[in-house]
C-alpha cells in the first residue's frame, strides 16, 4: 500500500470514529445544531483530505474549500454586534 493509501485509510478511520463520537454526545444532550455542524466537520474533513491527496481538486479550490471549513466550524466571537465601528 502507497503512502497516500495510508494516509486516506487513516483519515477514513479517524473521520468515523470522531463521528461515532459526536453522535454519542449528541445523544445524551440531544442534537442540536452543534452536534450537527460537529458531525459535518467529521464527516467532510476526511473527504477533503482524500480528494486533495488524489488531485482531484485543484490547490487553490482545496484551500477556498478548507477556508470555508474553518469559517463554519469557528463560531462567531464577540458581543453580538456585526458592525466594527466603534460606538
């Protein structure tokens, strides 16, 4: 088996196990939109990682597609205001 074989073999493992995980959680605090955004971030990281590591996707379209992961799975910190001019 190639390294990359390695690679996608791990991620696939660990990608199911973190799901398994967040589903445990979910079901002893219910699922709400958190355990949900946290089983989509299990689920779609190893995918990615897989279609970068078999160039499917091109660098700049797994980079554009990974920024977006960190945005949605990053909450929003702050007070609540959206506007950054000072009062």
């Amino acid at each position: 088996m190639t390294e990359h074989g390695w690679i996608e073999l791990v991620a696939l493992v660990v990608g199911g196990l973190c799901a398994v995980m967040v589903l445990l959680v979910g079901r002893q605090k219910g699922i709400g939109p958190q355990i949900r955004m946290a089983l989509a971030l299990c689920l779609i990281t190893p995918v990615l990682l897989i279609l970068g590591l078999e160039k499917i996707f091109s660098p700049e379209t797994l980079a554009v597609t990974i920024g977006a992961l960190i945005g949605a799975g990053v909450p929003a910190t702050g007070s609540g205001s959206s506007s950054a001019a000072p009062k």
